[in-house]
C-alpha cells in the first residue's frame, strides 16, 4: 500500500473528474488533492467539512468501488487512486483540529429528531448558518446506525465523539433519551417556538421472518445484536438468516466474540449476493462461512430447517428461485440472528405524516412532507441504503428548509 501522499501524486486531477461526479456529495476530489499536496491540509479538511461535515466517516466506510475509486480514470488500466485513504486521513486531522468559526445566530429555531448520519449532518449545517439546534436523540448518544450498527472494528467511535464535540462548540442543545412521537410530539414542537422540524428517526425496526419459532428465547434480530454484542449469550454454533451487509456485520462481530461456527443462510447464489464484495471477502478471511441456495422455513430449539432453492437463469437473463421442498437441511444452532432488512420504527409512522405504501415518509424531492413545516431525510425516507445517500439528500433538504424559513420569518 502506497503512502499517501504517493497516492495523491497520482492522482490526474481530472477536469471532468468522474470520481467526483460518481459521489453522491460530489466530493471535489481535484481540488482536495491539489490542497493536500500544497500543504494545505487544513483548508482541504475545511472543503471537505462544508461539503459533507461527516465525511471522517464516509470515507471510512462509503462502498468506494461504486463511487469514487471505482470510476478512476487510472482503474481502465491498472490500479485507480484510493482517494478515501487520503480523505481519512485530512478529514480525522480537520475535526481533530477544528476551530469553531463565528457565527451570526438568527435566532431562528429548529427541532432535528434522530442523531444518525442525515440528523447529524443537518444539525451542522443548521448550526453553521446561525440556526438554534435543538437535537431529539431516543438513544443515550449520536450516531444511529454509527455507533449502534456498525462494528467498532469497522468504524473507530471516537471520530463520533469528535462530531459530538464540535456539535457542543457550535452550539447545538441535545436531548439524549428522548423520543419524538411517542412523550413529545412533532405537534408539541411548533408552539415552543420551532419554526420548522427535521425528521431523521432512520429504520430501526427489524423485519420478521414470519416463522414458526421466532420467539424461542436463542432468536434475536441482527440489530438488536449488534447494539450490544456483549449482551448476548449465543453458545458456540451462531446461524444467521440473510446475506447483506447487516448479517455480514452480525458475523464479523460473533467471530470476534469468540463464536468460531458462523455460519450465514443464503437464499440466492454466491454470485446473486448484495452485500460489499470486499465485505464478503473479509467475513471469509474471518472464518465465516456460507450457506447459499437455502431458505429458512422453521426455527426450532437446535436447528433451522431449511429447504433447497433451486435458481434458474431464464433466457431474458433474469433469474428465478424456486424452493424445493423435498431436499430438506437442517443447520445445527445455539442460536439464530435474523438480518433481513428494517423498517420505520411504528411510533413515528404514527406521526400523521402521509407514508408511502412501504411505511416511509412521503416527501417531494426536496424533502417536504404533507404537513408544513416538516422535513425527512435518511433511511425515513428512501428505506435502508447508504450513508453517504442520507448525507447527500440531506444537503438537498437543508437548502428546501432554509428557503421554507425565510418565507416563514418573513411573513411574520
Ligand atoms: C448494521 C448496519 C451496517 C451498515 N453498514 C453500512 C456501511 O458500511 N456503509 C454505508 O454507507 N451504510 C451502511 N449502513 C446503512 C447506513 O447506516 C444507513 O443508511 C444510515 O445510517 C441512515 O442514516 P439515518 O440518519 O437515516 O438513520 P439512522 O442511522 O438509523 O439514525 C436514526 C437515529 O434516529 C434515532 N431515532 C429513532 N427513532 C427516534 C424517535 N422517535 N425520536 C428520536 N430519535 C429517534 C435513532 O436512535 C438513531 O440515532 C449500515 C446499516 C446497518 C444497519
């Protein structure tokens, strides 16, 4: 692995720079480099910071072969420039050094609900244009899916305690353990003087099977595991049902809980999966291992009994999976985690904001739902995807809001 700065020399600074125009912030990676190798870390790390106040973890963890590094012009043939490696690196320096700048207050509240990456990111872009930030977390601290998801070894908790921090400086007050729709509701905000409110509460409640079995007492949800790993007592032979990132997640961290049997049942083929390549990769080098063509169809105090999927390429290239239930398996388990997918959590969705028919919030393109004054971002909105999509349309709502703001104050 190249240093660095080698690996900024090799960047082309392309003027038309697909790896820019391929990132959902559309990092400005020409400049940034340019910055970086001109010695000016701290004006690249402030670049970066505007444009995406989270970027210490984007670069981290954004899936790069689809964006920035996969559309390098140097990949066409041979090895393209890894610039969230340099990213990392200027933008942990950026927060670690970060001075607060001064700023004008208009004396203009906001309510932000839900701390994960779409909330934090709106809070810091409220707060750098002079907004009064109150910020309505149901858990004990920031991060969402950042610091109760996503492994530790995956993502460091302590670039969330230097977000947190700046948050602090800046202004912001926080409200930890507090949930919006269920003591306090979107209503109750508008007469304490808030003037517009964000939702970014994200897709914390885990889906079911629909199984027999799923109540046993050795049953969990991926999620909930991976909140606190440590309080779970799962025996020696962990199985988890579904194959994303989420159950990748669940069995990196079993493995390092010291489960050694980890195994993941798949539904489709090796080939079929939709979770990271490299992911995946890692998960094997780790020792877990993968059951594909196999679906769960009950859970019973030592096993989950599966049966054959048969997949067929059709002759339009589309594929069809068929279940085959002569060819029974049973997977031998301590215990079962089930990783297959989220949605909203039921206390927001009882908000009296119109939803789409999966659950989420109905928003337009800038963010607006049905009921003036209140704006969605995030898994809420566009059901679970990636960081750096929450980040990007975020940005998009925040210019939505500010304008909403205006004409508010104005009229008044
Ligand atoms: C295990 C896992 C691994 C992932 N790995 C990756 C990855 O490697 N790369 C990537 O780009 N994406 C990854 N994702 C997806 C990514 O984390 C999400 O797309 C992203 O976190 C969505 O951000 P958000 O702010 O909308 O929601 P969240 O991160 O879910 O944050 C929502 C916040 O709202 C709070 N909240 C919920 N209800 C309320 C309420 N009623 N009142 C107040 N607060 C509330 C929650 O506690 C939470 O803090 C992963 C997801 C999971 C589950």
């Amino acid at each position: 692995m190249s240093s660095i700065k080698k690996e900024a020399e090799r960047c082309l600074r392309c003027k038309k720079a697909l790896c820019s125009e391929h990132c959902p912030v559309a990092t400005p990676v020409p400049q940034i480099t340019e910055l970086f190798l001109n010695g000016e870390i701290k004006k690249a790390g402030e670049l970066l910071f505007n444009n995406n106040p989270i970027s210490a973890v984007t670069s981290l963890i954004c899936p790069h072969e689809k964006n920035c590094t996969g559309h390098c012009v140097l990949g066409r043939k041979g090895a393209p420039v890894e610039f969230y490696r340099i990213e990392q690196y200027i933008s942990r320096f950026y927060l670690e050094t970060m001075e607060i700048p001064e700023i004008k207050r208009n004396g203009i509240k906001v309510a932000v609900a839900g701390a994960g990456p779409a909330g934090i990111t709106m809070t810091i872009l409220m707060l750098l244009h002079g907004y009064d930030v109150t910020l309505f977390e149901s858990e004990d601290d920031i991060g969402g899916v950042l610091r109760y998801g996503i492994p530790p070894f995956r993502l460091p908790r302590d670039l969330l305690d230097l977000l947190k921090d700046i948050m602090l400086r800046m202004g912001v007050r926080f409200r930890p353990n507090t949930r919006i729709g269920s003591n306090i509701m979107i209503e109750d905000l508008f007469p304490d003087g808030y003037k517009a409110v964000f939702v970014s509460t994200g897709t914390g409640r885990p889906r079911k099977l629909g199984l027999v079995g799923e109540t046993l007492g050795h049953v969990h949800f991926a999620i909930d595991y991976l909140k606190s790993p440590y309080s779970f007592r799962l025996g020696r032979r962990v199985v988890i049902v579904g194959a994303g990132n989420v159950a990748i997640d669940v069995a990196r961290t079993a493995i390092r809980c010291g489960h050694s049997y980890v195994k993941i049942l798949h539904y489709m083929g090796k080939d079929d999966m939709t979770a990271n390549h490299d992911e995946v990769e890692m998960a094997e080098i780790d020792g877990v291992e993968f059951i594909h063509n196999v679906q769960a169809v009950r859970i019973t105090e030592d096993a989950v009994r599966c049966v054959h999927v048969e997949r067929t390429e059709n002759p339009d290239g589309t594929l069809s999976f068929e279940e085959d239930y002569s060819q029974v398996i049973d997977v031998p388990a301590d215990s079962v985690i089930i990783a297959i997918g989220q949605g909203p959590s039921a206390d927001i969705i009882s908000a009296g904001v119109k939803l789409t028919q999966r659950g989420l919030f109905d928003v337009n393109e800038w963010g607006e739902t049905d009921r003036p004054g209140v704006f969605a971002a995030g898994d809420i909105v566009s059901g679970p995807k990636t960081v750096v999509d929450a980040v990007a349309f975020t940005k998009k709502v925040f210019v939505r809001m500010e304008e909403y703001l205006e004409e508010q104050t104005k009229t008044k």
